[in-house]
C-alpha cells in the first residue's frame, strides 16, 4: 500500500498543477472588445503627396507593384532584398543609375513558403519561416547559390508565424517566435521567446521569454544592448494592453501571458501554477517605454552613429505601425521614432504619417532598412509599394 501511495501522489501533483493552471481569476472581470478594419484604398501614386515627414527630409517611391512586401535587407551592393510571405519568394531590387529609385527587379528565391525574416552574413544570406532556417551562398551579382536547411524544427505555425532575425555584435544569431495564440500559455518553451542560435554548431537556446510577439530588434550602435518592440494583447480594450519597448535582457522574462507592460497585472488571467499574478509581476522585467495599444509594432530599427546617419538621429530607432483592426478608432497606420537617451528609450514622436485618412487607410508599413547614407526604406504590404525617405542635403 506504501508503493502504491507514492505512485499516486505524482499523478495527483500533476492533476492539482493543470487545475490550478486553468482556474478562473478570483474576482469577475471584464473588457470591452471592438473591432474596426479602416477601409483599404487602392494605391494612387499622387498619394505620395498625402505623406509627411519631419523637415529635413523627403519622401517618394523607390519601387511600387510589389505585391505584399514584408521584411527589407539591403546588400553589400546596395541591393535591397525583399521577404514575401504570402507568395514565398524573396525579391531582388537594384538601383541601376543611383536615383534611389530602383529600376531592376529579380526573384532569386523562388521556393520557400511563408519567408518572412531575412538577414546576410559573411556572404550568406539568411531566411527563415514558422519553423525553418534556410542559408544561401551570395553571388557576386546578388543573386544565389544552392540552399542549406540549417534546421527545420521551430514552433509550427499559431497566431503568430512571422519569425524575423538578425546576427548580434555577439556573432550569435538571434529569432523572435511568437505566442501561438493571443493570450495563452503555450507549453512549447521556445513560443513567446527570443532564442540564441550559435552559429558554430547551430544550437539554440531561450534568450528571453514572456514576449508576446516581438517581430522587430536590434542591437543600440552605442551600448550593444538588445532592444526590442513587443505586440500587445488584443481584446481587452481599446487603451490595454500597451505596446511596449523593451531592453531585452538574456534570461529574463518579460511577463506574457499574466504581466503587461510594467509590471501590470492582467486581472482577466487565471494566477499562475504555485503563485499569484502580483507574486509573479514582481519577478519579471517591466517595459521601459509604454505606447498606444493595437498600433501592432513590425520592423525596428536603430540608426547609426555618426557619418551616414542625419543630424541628431544617431542613436535612435524607427518603428513599422502596422495598424489596428482591434479598437473602435484606427490606431498605427505610420513610422515613429523612439528617441533614445544615455542608450535609453525616452519618448516616441512621428517620422512617416499620412496613410491614414479618416477612417481609411492606403498602406500598412511593415518592413524597414536604413542605408548606410542615412536615407530610409518603408515597405507597404497592402498597396505593395517601397517609399524612401531621403535626408535632404
């Protein structure tokens, strides 16, 4: 009888764990949940005109009729590689007379379903979808040679399939995987996470976990420190919660699904297994920076220091709004700049605004590159057009 009571308590922990991981929360909570798509307008090129940038620079069309157009890299020519999820194909712009305006275009990967992150390393290029990383040899000419599956075994597919990433000053390389669904906690560890990738051995590990769905980072030119730019949850209200900047810290969790923004506790949540919500907030990294819910943050991206870099931007970051369809007025819709002080997030202000007319919009900025000169790159993967945004001499 002594053998058989100690080979029921396991079972009865485990049965009490799983309970208690889907109990209610303690006291009736509840949210407003609206949905408003703005209406989508069909690009026109004098709507150029409607875009605003800050004085001192200038926007226009680098390239137009590129379908859905995801995530940008520019090459060690200056050409400017271009993700397409919906299409699985990696596209290939060139700038033939150096007018900023990109004349050729060349698909040079031609079979990778739901490509979405793209980075170049050593003259290789990177890509990888939900659950495969990929490398191609460059050629000379831009195009390349014979694919190699590096590994094929990340979290499937969920909510969240976008993987991006990008090599760290460290020389590891760094992949954001999404939460498969909008407020769950999912038993795959590496979902709602940042893992390490060693390159030598292509090893991964969890750099960060509690991140929703942080699809864009990058590392500050002056501190090397990893920031980044995590989604929200959606249906619980139109101000919560926020979207939020993060310094992201190796080993840390930043909270989701029970924790938002700093420290804040979602109410509607059941309390993790052995703790309450408030127990668990205080162990987790807070967000630096708070911003509009539902704006839906894609690519960031900090500038330079010095030389190429416009006057007084050196040190700062530019974020892809998306857009909102999960709050009763329109959010996002545009680029903002998260300035940075001391290697700090401080405050957000507009860059790119003007896709949003009233209740419409004519595009969805999603990816972004900064050139070495300084001039910017926004894809629209609604209208399917690249805009520039160039520094005036």
């Amino acid at each position: 009888m002594a053998k058989l009571k100690l080979f029921i308590l396991p079972i009865l922990l485990s049965i009490c764990t799983e309970i208690q991981a889907q109990m209610p929360p303690k006291e009736n909570t509840s949210v407003s949940h609206n949905t408003n798509y703005a209406q989508h307008l069909d690009f026109l090129p004098e709507m150029v005109n409607l875009l605003k940038a800050p004085d001192g620079w200038e926007v226009s069309i680098a390239a137009s009729g590129l379908g859905k157009p995801r995530m940008l890299y520019v090459g060690p020519n200056g050409e400017m590689y271009i993700t397409r999820r919906t299409t699985g194909d990696v596209l290939m712009l060139k700038d033939d007379n150096g007018d900023q305006k990109f004349d050729a275009v060349k698909t040079v990967v031609a079979d990778f379903k739901g490509v979405h992150g793209i980075t170049i390393k050593d003259g290789w290029l990177y890509l990888c979808n939900n659950t495969e990383l990929r490398r191609y040899k460059l050629n000379a000419d831009g195009t390349v040679g014979q694919k190699e599956m590096l590994f094929n075994d990340m979290p499937n597919g969920g909510q969240h399939p976008n993987r991006t990433m990008d090599f760290g000053p460290d020389g590891m390389l760094y992949i954001s995987v999404g939460s498969l669904c909008n407020d769950c906690l999912g038993s795959d560890k590496e979902t709602a996470a940042l893992l390490q990738v060693d390159p030598k051995t292509w090893q991964r590990k969890i750099y960060a976990s509690g991140l929703r769905n942080t699809i864009g980072f990058d590392w500050h030119p002056q501190t090397n420190e990893l920031w980044g730019i995590d989604n929200g949850g959606d249906a619980k209200g139109d101000n919560w919660p926020p979207e939020e900047v993060n310094h992201i810290k190796e080993g840390q969790d930043y909270g989701y699904p029970f924790v938002y923004g700093k420290r804040v506790v979602d109410e509607s949540r059941e309390d993790p297994p052995g703790t309450t919500k408030e127990q668990y907030a205080a162990k987790t990294e807070p967000s630096v920076l708070d911003l509009q819910a539902h704006m839906a943050p894609i690519a960031f991206q900090f500038f330079k220091l010095g030389g190429g870099s416009p006057i007084d931007y050196g040190g700062d970051a530019l974020i892809c709004w998306h857009g909102s369809w999960n709050r009763s007025a329109p959010v996002g819709f545009k680029v903002q700049r998260i300035k940075f002080s001391n290697g700090r997030a401080t405050s957000a202000e507009d860059f790119l605004t003007g896709f949003l007319q009233g209740n419409a919009r004519f595009g969805r900025p999603a990816g972004l590159a900064i050139t070495p000169t300084g001039t910017v790159y926004v894809s629209d993967d609604a209208n399917g057009v690249l805009y520039a945004i160039i520094p005036k001499q």
